[in-house]
C-alpha cells in the first residue's frame, strides 16, 4: 500500500553535506519525495519530537544535537514506505548497520547517524503533522 513516512536528515549530515548524496539512496530505494525543507529545529520543537525518550540517559544530547545545526525534513511516500525507509536507514547503531545502507554509508556513531525515520505510520502521520502543513506535500 503507498504510504507516507516521515525523515529527517540531521545535522551531522547537513554539516558534511550529504543532503544530496543521502536523498539519491532514498530515492534509489524507490521512496518519492514528496514535501522537503531545510530548517532550524528549536529547542522546543526537538523536545516535544524525542518526548518519548525523554527519561532515556541520552535524551539531553539528543535534543542538543538536533538543535545544532540545520536539518531537512522530509516526506517520503511509497509502497510500504515506513518499513522501506527503515530498511534503508539501517540499525540505529551504524557499526549494526548493513551494507549499503545510509547510516552504514555515513553515520558518525550511535547519537550522530545521519537520519531519522517513522517507527510506524501513526507515528508518521503525527510527525509529518508537526512539522508541515497539509499543501506543503505534493504527492
Ligand atoms: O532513530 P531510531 O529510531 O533508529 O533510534 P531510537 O532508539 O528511536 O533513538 C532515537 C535517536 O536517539 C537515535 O537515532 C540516536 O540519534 C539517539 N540515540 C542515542 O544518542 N544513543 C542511543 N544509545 C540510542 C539512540
Ligand atoms: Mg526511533
């Protein structure tokens, strides 16, 4: 079924600019993307999105890397398109991670791996929902 999925590319990605050569894997993967913009995440913003790892050790970080520096995010719209992204983002860990895959290919360790992507299309549907609008995606 063609769905919808929503991706981040971060800011280890954006300072090494790897926004075009990680979008080519996306897109070699057969996802469409179908709304993207580069954006400063507030500290706000970046809290309410990570809330769920919020009494994990490493949320702290995380919320300070996010806001470092520019991200794009992104909607990608395929069959599938949640599980497919994640397959093609690979493990959390890049030293996990399988060949060919975007955090295989370029993510600096565990924290700084490049991307994010949906862990299920509810959660898609209510990331995609905080970050665009309804006619900011042109599938
Ligand atoms: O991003 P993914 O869904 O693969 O992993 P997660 O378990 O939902 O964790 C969200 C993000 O937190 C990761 O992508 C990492 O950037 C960060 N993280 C971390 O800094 N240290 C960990 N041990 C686990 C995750
Ligand atoms: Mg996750």
């Amino acid at each position: 079924m063609t769905e919808r999925t929503f991706s981040i590319i971060k800011p280890d990605a954006t300072k090494r600019n790897l926004t075009g050569k990680i979008n080519t894997v996306i897109e070699d993967a057969g996802l469409r993307i179908v709304a993207q913009k580069r954006i400063r995440m507030s500290d706000a913003q970046a809290k309410t999105f990570y809330e769920v790892h919020a009494e994990r050790p490493f949320y702290g970080e995380l919320v300070e890397f996010m806001t470092s520096g520019p991200v794009v995010v992104q909607v990608l719209e395929g069959e599938g398109a949640v599980a497919k992204y994640r397959e093609v983002m690979g493990a959390t860990n890049p030293a996990q991670a399988a060949d060919g895959t975007i955090r295989k290919l370029y993510a600096n360790n565990v924290g700084e791996n490049s991307v994010h992507g949906s862990d299920s299309q509810d959660n898609a549907r209510l990331e995609i929902a905080q970050f665009f609008t309804d006619d900011e995606i042109v599938g």
